[in-house]
C-alpha cells in the first residue's frame, strides 16, 4: 500500500504545549476542575482601541484581498514601529505581514535553508523550531545553555559548537521558555562572531516588551548596517497586546529574502486577514498603557510564583528576565511514587501533576531541556495560588 504521509511530515513530532493544552482542555470536559500552566497566552483582553479599529473596518466594509505583504499603512506602522522602538529603519519593501509569528518563522526557515544547512539552536528552545526547521531538508544543532547562568547565551557556548555547515543561528530574547535575556555586551560579541562567518540572525523578538528588574531588550539588526544585512527579524503582536486569536505577525529584513517570503506566502496563505491588519495599526500607533498595565500585572505574579516555586520540596526556579514563564528544576523529584508509579523524568513529572494535582504544564524534554517544566504565569493571581497550593500538597503526598 502507498504510504499516505510524506516523509517530511510523517517526521514532524506533534507541539508538546498543544498536546499538553488538548489533553488539559479533555480533563476539563469530563467535569475535571483542571488548572492549565501549558499555554503561553496572555490572560488580558484585546485593549479595546484595538477591538473598535477592527469593528469600524468591518462596518467600513474592508474585508477583501489585499496586498500579499500586507496592506501599505500596516507595513508603513510597523516600520515607524521599529524606528522608534528598537532605532532600526526598514523601508516598507523590507517588511511582509504574516498569519503569526509561527508562520513568520516558518517562512523565514523556508526562504534561506535547504537540504545540507544546519541551524545553530540554543537549548531551551521553542518547540516548533525543530519542526520547522526539519520541514526545510536542513538539520538543527542543539547546544545547553546554563540554569547557574540563568539560562543566558554566552560566546564560549556559541563558538563552541559553531561549524562551516551552519547558514542560520537562531536568537530568541526574551526566551521561551526560560524568560532570559542574552545581555548586551555578550549579544554583540555573539553576533559579531556569527556575521564573520557569513550566518544569518532570525531573531525572534515576540516577547521584546515583557520585561523585568530593568533588563534591557536589544534588537540585533540595530547594532550596526552589517548586523541588519545578516539579520531577519521576527515579531507579532500576539504576546504585547493580548491579540493572539487574531494571528498577526512580520518579518523584516533583506529586500532579497523578503522578497522570496512575500513569494512563498503568495502561494500558501495569501494575505493576512484585512480586518486584523487594520487592529495591528491601532495597536502599533495607539496607547501603550495597556501594555504598560500587563507587565506591571506580569511582574507581581513572576514574584510571587518564583517565590512560592522555590518554596515547594523537590522545586527549584530561576527568576526570569523576561516573557511570562518559570522554568523550574524538577529532577530532585525522580525517584519518588505515587500510585504505584515511579516518577523518572520531567514528562513523568508533568504527568504527576496532571493526574494528581489536576494542574498541567509543558516538561522541559519538549523544549529540548529535560530535567524542567515549564509554568506559564499569564494567569490570574487567584489560579496561579491554587494551582501552586494543589502541586505543593501533590508533591507532599510523594514516597
């Protein structure tokens, strides 16, 4: 019988914070009161500035095709956007709206690698880069960073598992899932290394304002016109301004690889929805204060779950720099039971608290890290100190 799935897809591993957020949401509809850590989505509403541009382009009727890269005053925003925000200039034609930022780095992996590249991938990683990044022919290469560093990249790391065959590095600051923040002066020496040896930046910068204790995002392409030409740099608005159901992301970068994005997309999405292009202007031109609200909200609950974390038997955390993650070390937990159960490794640990606490979270071998969990602290005070409560008690019941 002919095989019914390519070999490229057949491969592909399904999205361990998916998985883990379908089983979480079935617990759910059995009448299970389930408290879910899984999903990185902000708990906030879409502002409502946002919510009433969309509501007037409908009215307006704006809901045809538009332009493949997005409509002109959209792309013109976000560049204003990068200008103001992170002092790097783009011309609109450097610049294509895409269905997310998945899909924009999907796209940017499928613009510039193929079969024989290899992507440099700092570990803990994102989970969809392995895929993506395999769906292109090219291989990914895998290297830890440090929990006693905070998670943060280093150059001694890089330069140590750099070789000929890589064509892209991949920098995600603030991190999922870690929440680091590569600091300045050792993300220019990074960099610097990398553009030597002729490899492309995609920076991926979806969490760049969900930062804390005065740590200081820094866009790669504004260190200089060199660092621009090599970098392609990936952003959305899903994590800033509460719009993750309206799927919106952009790349910028080189007119060459550009160009080549705007073509693909032309052939597997065509535009981004037109009624949430005209919200993305909003967004980007309209009050920040709800996004200064968010992370004043974002840093009292970190406090609060890193402390109690660090409290609970078997859990130790780092605090992070950035994005709405906690990243704690769980090994001290193997080898204990529950049920009959040995627990030996973080997706045990995960299922543990899944079944025992009724509380779900990522384990960190999704994220090529394993040892950890991932808690997402995007959640109101009130399921964060339950969902802490119930993992305390699960944990305390151990033998």
């Amino acid at each position: 019988m002919r095989k019914v799935l390519s070999k490229s897809v057949a491969s592909i591993s399904p999205s361990a914070t998916t998985s883990t957020a379908s089983l979480a949401s079935k617990m759910k509809r059995e009448g299970i009161d389930i408290i879910s850590f899984a999903v990185g989505e902000p708990d906030f509403d879409t502002p409502d500035h946002i919510k009433e541009a969309a509501i007037k382009a409908i009215k307006e009727g704006f809901t045809k095709y538009t332009d493949v890269s997005g409509i002109p005053e959209l792309r013109k925003a976000v560049a204003e956007k990068f200008q103001r925000e992170n002092g790097v200039t783009y011309e609109e034609d450097e610049i294509v709206i895409t269905n997310g930022g998945k899909q924009a780095l999907y796209e940017v992996f499928r613009a510039i690698c193929e079969e024989g590249d290899e992507v440099l991938l700092p570990t803990p990683c994102w989970v969809s880069y392995t895929e993506q990044i395999k769906l292109t022919g090219a291989k990914p290469i895998f290297f830890a960073t440090k929990e006693e560093n905070n998670f943060r990249l280093t150059l001694e790391e890089v330069t140590k598992n750099y070789n000929p065959r890589v064509k892209a590095f991949i920098i995600n600051s603030p991190n999922n899932p870690t929440g680091s923040v590569i600091e300045e002066d050792e993300l220019k020496k990074i960099v610097s290394f990398l553009i030597n040896r002729d490899v492309y930046l995609i920076t991926d910068e979806v969490y760049e304002h969900l930062i804390y204790d005065g740590k200081k995002h820094v866009s790669v392409a504004s260190l200089g016109e060199q660092e621009k030409q090599m970098s392609i740099t990936v952003n959305s608005v899903s994590k800033t301004y509460a719009m993750t159901g309206w799927r919106v992301g952009y790349v910028a970068g080189p007119k060459e690889i550009i160009k080549g994005i705007n073509k693909l997309q032309g052939h597997a999405t065509g535009n981004v929805n037109s009624i949430a292009q005209k919200a993305v202007i909003a967004a980007l031109r309209g009050t920040q204060e709800p996004l200064h609200k968010m992370v004043q909200e974002y840093t009292r609950r970190r406090d609060y779950m890193v402390n109690r974390l660090n409290q609970i038997e078997g859990l130790k955390c780092q605090n992070p720099d950035g994005a709405f993650y906690t990243f704690p070390n769980v090994t001290a937990l193997y080898g204990k039971k529950y049920d009959g159960n040995i627990i030996n490794n973080d997706l045990e640990v995960a299922k543990f608290f899944l079944e025992k606490a009724h509380v779900a979270v990522v384990p960190g071998v999704a994220f090529n890290y394993p040892g950890y969990v991932r808690f997402v602290f995007a959640k109101s005070m009130e399921e964060i100190k339950e969902g802490l409560n119930r993992i305390e008690q699960a944990i305390a019941e151990l033998v």
